[in-house]
C-alpha cells in the first residue's frame, strides 16, 4: 500500500490566514488523487474520489512553476454555476441566486395547486429541476404533465421568473392556457443603483407615433411600413 499520506502540518497548529489552509487542503487533495491514480494501472476513481477530483479541478490549478493555486474569478478562472460542484454529498446540486437576496445550494422545486374561489387548494403537479435552470423552462413540462391528466387551467398565476414572452405565447398556442404574472425585473447595473432612466420614465403617445423623454424632448412623428422591406439579393 506504500507509506502514508504526510499531513500537512499539526492539528495544533492552525493557519492565522484563511488562504493557507484552502492551500494545504488542496495540496492534501492533489496528493491523495496521485496516490489512487498510482494505485494500480487501469484504476477509475469511485463516485467520492470522483467528486473530489472535480471539486480540486474547479478550485485549484497550477502555475507556470507548478505551484498550486486557489482559483478566483480573476485569477484562473471559475467554472459556471450550471457546472460547478457546490456540495461533496451531492454533485448534480448547484448554487443558484435569486435577484440580490435569495440564494442557495441544491435544486429548484416547482409545485402548482389550484386557487378556485370556494374550493379546497390541491397540489395538480410537483416538478424537480436543477437550481442553475431558468424558472421558465419547466413551465412547458408542467403544462404537459396537467394535459395529460386533464388538469390544465384556463389561466396559470406564476411569479416573475416564468412570464418570459416565449412562455406565455408557447402556452397559449399548446395548450390555450393564459400565463399571468410580473415581468421580470430590470437586472441591469443602472436600475440597480437608481441611475438613467426606466422605460417607464418616457411617455409614448400612439396616436401621434411620438416619445417624450424624461427631459421633454419628442421624437419626430413616425410612420409605419406600407409594404414589407426587399429581402436582400441572393449571394
């Protein structure tokens, strides 16, 4: 079996910064990896050393000089959350953050019950997706699901990740179900810091083809297209 792993220092002796000990974890890791991979010709890792050599893969990587690193987003690169192991106990679990508050790590549960005025609630449909899945693409799984078993609503109350316009318009052509919901919200740097302006700052006058901005000035009056545009010549 060959001699024992050298430890990598003293139980007694506690690294005073955070970077030392993931250093010597990965170290202690890369070794234990060389030595299975020693351990006869032809060996293929289990399912927990397997883990583990994603987990080191995703972590660490070496230098030029060989010496081993902890990787960031800016220096050796991260791999994706769709991708990234986040739980040895679990490796299909993954991290997944909602807006700027909600965040976790495991698996998304999509779960529809009725909502009748007068009626019990009963739960119609559970669905399971990884946590890195946008929300709207379980919705046409779900819709399938509840016409197969004659369960489909004429209208689907949702929260905002699932009213994409490609959902709503793919579930009332399928299945003649009316998704309602909030539109997703701005994700973008400016609305996060209250700077610029939102869409709903300018003020569009449809009688007229005219914007006004926030600032006051109007666009020139459009025109709508009287005949499709030329395709483009033939190459």
């Amino acid at each position: 079996m060959g001699a024992p792993l050298r430890p990598s220092g003293p139980p007694e002796q506690e690294p005073t910064r955070p970077k030392t000990g993931i250093l010597a974890a990965g170290d202690d890791a890369c070794r234990l990896l060389e030595r299975l991979h020693g351990h006869e010709p032809g060996y293929r890792l289990g399912p927990q050393a397997e883990a583990l050599r994603q987990i080191v893969v995703q972590n660490y990587y070496r230098d030029a000089a060989g010496r081993l690193r902890w990787r960031t987003a800016d220096d050796g690169g991260l791999p994706p959350s769709s991708s990234a192991v986040v739980s040895p106990y679990d490796t299909t679990a993954r991290y997944v953050r909602h807006g700027h508050i909600i965040s976790w790590k495991g698996f998304a549960a999509h779960v529809t019950e009725t909502c009748a005025a007068g009626s019990v609630n009963v739960i119609t449909d559970v669905a399971t997706t990884s946590a890195a899945t946008n929300d709207g693409q379980a919705l046409r799984g779900i819709h399938a699901r509840l016409a197969r078993r004659g369960l489909l609503p004429a209208e689907h109350l949702v929260d905002g990740g699932y009213t994409s316009l490609v959902h709503l318009e793919r579930a009332a052509r399928e299945h003649q179900v009316t998704v309602s919901g909030p539109l997703p919200g701005d994700p973008t740097r400016q609305h996060r810091k209250n700077e610029g302006f939102d869409p709903d700052d300018f003020h569009i006058d449809f009688d007229r083809r005219q914007v006004a901005c926030p600032q006051g000035q109007v666009s020139q009056a459009g025109t709508a297209p009287t005949q499709p545009p030329h395709p483009p010549p033939p190459r």
